[in-house]
C-alpha cells in the first residue's frame, strides 16, 4: 500500500520491531487502567501526519480526541512556546503574576458566546474546568444540585465521573460517587420510537426534562446544569436545537446556571468558533480545553462576571493552572484559528465526510447513522440482521484502519460509532487518501467477517 500512497507508508508493520519492544516495556512499567487506542508509538508529528518510532507514517483522523484542531507542532505555536521557554516556564499565578494569563483571559471572554461582562480563570485539564465550573456554579446559587445528561462524559475525576453516563470502562467499582448529582434523558434522533414524528419526541424529550425536575429534583435545588452541545464521548449525538434552548430557557426561569461544556466542540471544531452559538444560547459558564493549545496542557472556565466572583481569593485555583507555556500556545492557537477562519474549514471537511458515507451506505448496510456538525462528525454502524450495535465490527474496523495508515477512534455508549475528529488544517488530498483508506479497511473486515461466519 505504501507505494501507492502519498501521505502514508506503514511498510514496518503495525507495531514495527522498536513499537513492539516500548510496548513490552509499557507492559512492564505502565499500570493496565492506563488505556491506548492504537499500538502505536509517536516519534514526531507535524500537520495532520504522525511519524512512529519505526519510521511508519498515518493520517491522524483522531487529532488526540479532538484536541488537535490546527494540528500537530504548528510553527506560530512551536516558536512560541520556544520564545517563553527561554524566558518563563513557571512561577505560578497566585505568586508571581504573568501577562499572558491575562492576554488569554481577556481574548476568551471576547470570543466566548455572550455579549455581557465575563471573567476566566486558567486551569490545566478538561476535568478540572468542570470542577470548577461546579464549584462556581454552587458558590454563586447556593444550591448544591448539578443535572448532566445520559451519554455525557465529563472527565475521569470523581465529580466527573459521577456527572458521566458511561459505567464502562469510566466508573465501574470506583463508587460512591458525588452526591447531589443527577442525569436526565438526552435527546437520540437516530434511536426515537418509529411511532413518533421527529417534533412529537423532540416535545416528549422537553416533556420529560420537565418532569424530571418534579420526580428527581427540585429546581430550587439545582446549582447548574452542564451539557456538551454535542455529545462526544456518548457518540457524536447531536441534540435538537429546541430542545437544547428549551433547557436553557427553563434554567433561566429556575434561576439554575447552564454551564457548555465546550472542551470537545470548542474552537471550531463543529463550524462555528463554539457550538453554543449553533443553538443560539449564551451560557452562564462555559468549560474549554482540548484544542486551545495544540496539545498544551491548559483549560479555562469563562463566564458572567458576577457568577465567576462569587468565589473568594484562594477558593479557587492551582500550582500549575494557566501555566505561561498553556498561555502563549493558546493566544497562537486562536490567531492561527481566527486568521484562517478553520471554522469554515470545519463545515467543508464535514461535508465531504458526510456525502463520502453517504455514498457508502448504499454497499454497507451496516453503516445505520451518518450525523455531526462541522468537522466533529460520527458513523454509527449496527447490524441490519440483529439491529444490534455493531461494536465488534467498529473494534476490528479501528484496527484494520491503522494498520492500514489512518488513526481513528470510536465513540458511543456501545462503542459502535467511527468519530472523526481530522485536525482543521487538512488538505483534501489528505481527507481523501484517508477516506479511502477507511473505504478498504470497512471492505476487508466486512470481507472478513463473511469469510467467518462461512
């Protein structure tokens, strides 16, 4: 294959000789909860091209799950984190202040959804956004309950692990979790009863969050609630615009905070710079990471002033938070996303993903669900004998695909969903030598499983 490729080569094998010698060693000095998608060890990447230890190339179509919008090592960003290396590394914030904390905080309440006065505080994780973000939200109302949404992942810490819907493998035997913390029903067009139109379930998915807040709990008791405007981890689901602003509607009129967390759909990705602005609501707090910096370690929480200095000095914070590395990357992150408009990019590379599957269907009926915005767009797969998720079939799939030269990963709570998550600044020679790629890999498991089942 690698002769007949421009971008890919995979002609050491996957994993080559070295690859499989770190993997005895991970093996040994790893602990096994520590999870990797691929058996592949990263030497270098640059752009969307990732380089492993035995000189094998891929297309990285996964982007370090959604973090990696303007790609890997971009030069703007590489020279910046070079230029304050040199200068400051870390002093932390609450000891000795740094200009580019502040660069960043006032460039991300200006871009942030909300034409009202905002503050941000400078973490380092996507959990930790969403534990601050709680914190926020429950010292402001002084109430204590927060309401996520089945499918919703927000982070492996405890808090996150309670406010996430997957059991397997994010919370299985690591209970109890947080109290006060409560799922409601997200909307699932591709899985709504046959029976009903899609206005008549998307009226039952209001109908049923109404309810829930007077069987479950009482508004009077709820602090926040916190929704990915698009699901991520829970399988790529996009929700019904007016559910989603029937929701925040009714927190306005409860006096509940509505808390995106926009640390997967954030700067870009869905093809507006946040997604919020899709569904036309402007949250009190909103929670961002993954690609802000290219791969630097940093997160950020934006919201109403008022809301974000509730907290008294001291209550919130961190030794690494905002670090001033996390800070330069990120300003260059948002030059480098708002110069080139990638949120525009964003729609095109959905758009030839989307109509790529959509003629594929027609070959592979196993291919159930075509859905995303932007360039955060899912495949779900299930099999049309059984009508059951196919998550064997998307398991050998990811497999076939990077042994073949394209990294990607699946999604949904059953793990049958192929995401796509392609760095923003891909050409369309290279979405195109990948999709094809992904074409012969879905040829060859579904020509292997036939030859099993015979």
């Amino acid at each position: 294959m690698s002769n007949n490729r421009k971008f890919v080569n995979v002609s050491a094998g996957v994993p080559g000789p070295k690859g499989k010698e770190l993997i005895d060693l991970r093996s040994e000095f790893v602990p096994n909860g520590v999870g990797n998608n691929t058996p592949v060890f990263v030497e270098k990447a640059h752009g969307t091209i990732v380089e492993d230890v035995d000189g094998n190339k891929f297309l990285d179509f996964a982007g370090a799950i959604g973090t990696l919008n303007v790609g890997h090592t971009p030069k703007n960003v590489v020279q910046a984190i070079k230029n304050q290396s040199e200068r400051l590394i870390h002093s932390c914030f609450h000891v000795g202040m740094y200009k580019s904390y502040i660069d960043l905080a006032k460039k991300l309440t200006e871009i942030t959804p909300g034409d009202f006065s905002k503050k941000t505080i400078l973490l380092n994780s996507g959990a930790e956004a969403v534990e601050n973000a709680v914190k926020i939200a429950r010292k402001y109302t002084g109430r204590s309950g927060i309401i996520s949404f089945t499918r919703g992942f927000h982070g492996r810490t405890l808090l996150g692990m309670s406010l996430t819907s997957k059991v397997k493998p994010y919370k299985y035997k690591m209970g109890p979790f947080a109290p006060a913390t409560y799922k409601a029903k997200f909307p699932y067009l591709s899985n709504k009863p046959k029976e009903l139109s899609e206005e008549e379930y998307i009226n039952f998915c209001i109908s049923q969050f109404k309810d829930f807040l007077l069987t479950d709990v009482s508004p009077e008791e709820v602090a926040a609630v916190i929704m990915e405007p698009v699901q991520g981890e829970g399988g790529f689901i996009v929700p019904p615009k007016k559910f989603v602003k029937e929701v925040y509607n009714i927190c306005k009129s409860h006096g509940i905070l509505f808390i995106a967390d926009e640390i997967q759909t954030g700067f870009g990705r869905t093809g507006e710079l946040f997604a919020s602005t899709i569904f036309e609501i402007e949250p009190d707090l909103i929670t961002m990471s993954k690609s802000i910096a290219a791969g630097v370690p940093i997160s950020a929480v934006t919201g109403r002033t008022e809301i974000m200095d509730a907290a008294s000095p001291g209550e919130l914070g961190g030794t690494y938070g905002g670090s001033p590395l996390g800070c330069v990357a990120a300003l260059e992150v948002i030059e480098k996303i708002e110069s080139e408009k990638l949120w525009i990019r964003a729609r095109e590379i959905g758009e030839k993903i989307k109509s790529f599957f959509e003629q594929l269907k027609n070959d592979f009926p196993i291919i159930y669900d075509i859905r995303g915005l932007g360039a955060m767009v899912g495949i779900e797969f299930v099999d049309p004998t059984t009508d059951q998720p196919a998550k064997e079939f998307v398991a050998a799939l990811t497999k076939k695909c990077c042994e073949n030269g394209v990294i990607i990963l699946s999604a949904g709570v059953h793990s049958n969903v192929l995401r796509f998550l392609t760095p923003l600044i891909i050409s369309d020679e290279e979405l195109v030598e990948g999709l094809d790629i992904i074409k012969q890999s879905i040829h060859q498991v579904a020509s292997q499983l036939v030859s099993e089942v015979k």
